[in-house]
C-alpha cells in the first residue's frame, strides 16, 4: 500500500465497539481469541473473566474493539457477573452485540438471548460448535430462527475457526446500519404491559432516552426491595421519585417476575421446537450410560482416582527423561560457553559467575520445570475438552462442600499439586548439585 | 414431596420453589419454573449433589437447594426427551 492510500484509509476507517456475551463455556473466550489473535487463556468455569477483556480486530477497513462481557445465564439475577454485563447492555455504548449460544444447548441459551433483545436490537446471533451439534446430529435450521428473531443468525466453530467471516460481515452490516434488526417484541399479560408502560414513561422523564427504559421498567417491576434499592443506586433514581413511580405491592411483584420468567422460556422452547431437530435420539441415551459410570457413586470415585494416578504418573515419571535429556544438553552446552568465555579477555571470575552462578542455576530451573509443565497441562486440557472437569468437581463437591468451597476447588487442588511437586522437585535438585 | 426426593430415572413436573431459596431466580433462569418437567439422572457419592436434566441439559444441585422445590411425579416414562 502507497502512503498516501495508507493516509486515506486511516481517513475513513470508522471505529466500533462489540460486546461478546454468552453463557458460561460456550466458547467466547475462544471466540474472543480467533477474533482478535489473542492469547487469553479459555478455561471451563463459569465467572472465570470477571474483569473485563477487550481487544481490537480491523476487517473492511474499519477497526472494532471487542468487548468480552463475563458469562453469565441471564441478566435479571444479581450476580456480580451478571451486574457488569447487565449494565454494559444497558449504557447502549457498543455499535452491535454479539450473543454467543452453544449449539447443542439453545434451550438454555435463548434465554439470555430473549433478554438481551429486551435490552437492544443490535444484535447479531452467533450459534458456536456447530462441529459438536453434528456430531450429535443435532441439525439447526439458521435460517428459520433469523427469520423468528428477525437479527442475522450465524452458524459458527470457533476453535477450527469455520465461519468467521460471515461473522465478521454480519457485525459489520450491523454497525454500518445497512441492517437494522426489528426483532418482535416480548409481550406479557395485559396487565403486566399496562404496568410496564406507565413506568417506562414515568422513567422516560427521569433518564435520558439513550436507556433501555422498557428492560428497566421490567427490572424494577419484577424484583424486590432490595434489589430495587441496588437498581436505583445504579441508575442513579432518587428513592422518593420511585415510591411514586411503582404501585405495584410486593406479591404483585413475585407475580410478575415468574410471569416474565415463564414466557421467556416458553419462547425459547417454541424456537428451538420449529427450529432443531435432534437425528439421534439415542445420543442423549448414550451420554446418560456413560455418565452412569463416571459419576455414580459406587465407580464414579475410583475411576476418577485411576484418571487422576495415570495423570499424575505420567508427569511425575514421564518428566524425568525429558529432565535428564533437557540438563544433559544445557549442561554440556554451558561447559562449552565456559570454555568460550575462558578463551576470551573476560576476567576469570566474572566467566565463572556468568556460567556456574546464573546460567546453572536457569538451566536446572528450565530443565526441571519444563517437562512436567508441558506434560501436565496439555492432559489436563484433553480431560477438560473430554468435558472430565465438571465431573470430578460433582464427584467431589460432598466433601469440599463440608470443607465450605465447592467441587470446582478439587482442579485448582491438581494444579497446586503439580506445582508443588515442581517445587520439591527443585529443591531436590539443589542437593543433588549441592549448590 | 420435594426434588432430592425424586428417586433416581423418574421423572417430576415442578409445583412451587419456595420464596426463601437462595438462588430462587438463578433456578427460575435455568427453567425450574412451575409447571417443568425434570428427570433426576445420578445422584453422587454421599448423595449429594444430584444431577437432573431440564430443558435439554443438566444441572447439578445441591441437596439443601433441592429442598425449596417441590414437585410431583410422573408416572409415565418419558423415552423422547425432546418433543
Ligand atoms: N468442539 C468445539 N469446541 C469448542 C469450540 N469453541 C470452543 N470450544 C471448547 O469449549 C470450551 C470452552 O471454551 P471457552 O472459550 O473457554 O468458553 P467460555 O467460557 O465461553 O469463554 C473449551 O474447552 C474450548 O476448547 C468449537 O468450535 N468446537
């Protein structure tokens, strides 16, 4: 490119802003990564990124600086994930929005889907692990939930990254509003609309319109005190101005919340009714038996133990070839440079602290790190990818629950362990080499 | 009776989930709402949690979150869990 083309493209090159939702582990941080080419580390539990990650990625000539909100099932809750990704919908700052579903989960999906269209229009839906939905041969009609939703619908996989760019396109339709989504609206009981309507324009008053005044009238009508509190706080409504605002009692209020609650998952369940069709009904069977063995209380334990031996067998023992290998050719390698850096002006003593005194102690610590590492956590990986992890965190929940955490601590325990045992292993060395 | 109640393989439709559960709309967001069908597929070691399949997926729940629901059973066997 000329420097004077480079000039004009910089010219016209128009900056957005994406958020990335989705649910826990359907594969938005890999998403994020294939977007982006970043690095951030993807793993399977839930809250994993509750700071925000956010990268740039240009297509078209234009730049867009991604977002990636926490995972969370739904934004009605009041989870600190939930509150964060909650209000970043609700600001309107980004140009599009992309939900991310897995594919062989959109019941569970869509409702954060539904909500999130309650919130904005500017929406693209991006159904992941379409690879995972064929191998179960779940087929998915695109076409006919973009049509129900009226919001571009695309099928994607991220980790072999298959359908990016229409991705890519799509998002791009959207903040160059050449496609402005109409997605239908939620509707509720009469009743419910009338109270929603009055609040909205009651709060219309109050905010500015760059809110999404009808997602938070639905907020405010459907949660309790305390949660009302919090809303208010957060959106900056004095509390006077709202006794005013809502009439409703507080059991019209539980009321109202399972209403919503109920018609959100009854339009769930009708898209994926018209719109998936499950080939092998015998798949779902399949997964049950093997479940029955993995985590049944009678083998679920000592399976899990045997997984757990093998692992840590492998690392432990496995590790000392490349060990010894690894030590072997540094080490000899280190002579060679004493030899080199003898030969040269340098003063004996400052050769000596260079190779006996820095270079020794580095070599030991890569020889003797790295091969459990990079032994260790590619398995880990494979168990996680093998959908393993959660199963040893149910396996184990009963005991850490006593212990008050939750099963989920069980894979942090592994990866102590293992760093531990690199730890030893270290100061083992040091008697070894007597340093 | 209430969900950890529900024996291993059968299935329940969802009556109530008392207005004391912690995680009362966590559950509702995850479809425990009135009137939904669960199975109860595994329960763990120690009985505790118990695993159950609604809406197309499962969930693992503890006991003492299980006991805010309540349920009734279905006696018929439910073989295609996706109609
Ligand atoms: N088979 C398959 N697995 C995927 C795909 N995308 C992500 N995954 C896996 O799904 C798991 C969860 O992904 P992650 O990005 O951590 O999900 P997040 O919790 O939504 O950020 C990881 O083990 C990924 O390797 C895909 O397109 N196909």
């Amino acid at each position: 490119m000329t420097e004077k083309s480079v000039e004009h493209s910089l010219i016209e090159a128009k900056h957005f802003t994406i958020n990335l939702i989705g649910n826990p582990n359907v594969g938005k941080s890999t998403l994020f990564n294939a977007l982006t080419h970043l690095r951030q580390h993807t793993g399977n539990w839930a809250g994993k990124t509750v700071q925000l990650t956010s990268g740039f990625y240009q297509f078209g000539g234009n730049y867009y600086h991604l977002v990636d909100l926490p995972g969370t099932y739904s934004l009605s809750s009041i989870s600190p994930e939930e509150k964060i990704t909650c209000k970043a919908l609700c600001q309107k700052t980004a140009d599009c929005t992309i939900v991310v579903c897995d594919a062989t989960m959109l019941e569970r999906n869509f409702n954060l889907l539904l909500q999130t269209l309650e919130i904005t229009n500017k929406v693209v839906l991006c159904i992941n692990l379409l690879d995972e939905a064929e191998k179960k041969q779940i087929t998915i009609d695109l076409p006919a939930i973009a049509n129900a939703l009226a919001i571009p619908v695309i099928g994607i996989s991220a980790r072999n990254k298959k359908g990016l760019t229409e991705l890519l396109q799509a998002i791009e339709s959207i903040c160059l509003e050449q496609l402005t989504p109409h997605p239908p609206v939620l509707c509720y009981s009469a009743k419910t609309e009338k109270n929603i309507t009055q609040l909205q324009n009651q709060l219309a008053q109050k905010l500015s319109s760059a809110h999404s005044l009808r997602w938070l009238a639905l907020q405010l009508l459907s949660s309790d005190k305390n949660n009302r509190m919090a809303l208010c706080q957060e959106w900056q409504i004095s509390d006077d101005s709202l006794a005013e605002l809502i009439n409703v009692e507080q059991a019209q209020t539980k009321a109202i919340s399972e209403e919503i609650t109920a018609a959100r998952l009854s339009r769930a369940d009708d898209l994926c009714h018209h719109s998936i069709v499950y080939h092998d009904q015998q798949y779902h069977h399949r997964d049950r038996q093997l479940d029955k063995i993995l985590i049944s209380p009678l083998t679920g334990i000592p399976i899990m133990l045997l997984f757990l031996t093998i692992i840590f067998w492998l690392t432990i023992t496995g590790a000392n070839y490349p060990s010894s290998w690894l030590s072997c050719h540094l080490f000899a390698f280190g002579d060679k440079l004493f030899a080199f850096l003898i030969n040269t002006n340098l003063p004996p003593k400052i050769s000596e602290a260079l190779i006996f005194g820095i270079y020794r102690v580095l070599a030991w610590v890569v020889s003797v790190m790295l091969p459990p590492m990079a032994i260790f956590f590619p398995l880990f990986t494979l168990l996680e990818d093998f959908g393993y992890l959660p199963r040893i965190a149910f396996n184990l929940d009963h005991c850490f629950h006593k212990a008050c955490t939750c099963g989920k601590q069980s894979l942090t325990m592994c990866i102590d362990f293992i760093i531990l045992y690199i730890i030893k292993l270290q100061n083992s060395l040091k008697f070894c080499f007597q340093i | 009776m209430t969900l950890d109640q529900l024996s291993i393989d059968s299935w329940a439709e969802i009556q109530t989930i008392n207005e004391q559960a912690p995680l009362k709309k966590r559950l509702q967001d995850l479809g425990f709402v009135c009137g939904a069908k669960v199975q109860c597929l595994q329960k763990s070691f120690a009985g505790d949690p118990i695993a159950y399949f609604i809406r197309g997926s499962v969930i693992a729940l503890r006991q003492e979150d299980c006991r805010y629901i309540t349920v009734t059973p279905l006696t018929k066997e439910r073989d295609n869990h996706h109609d």
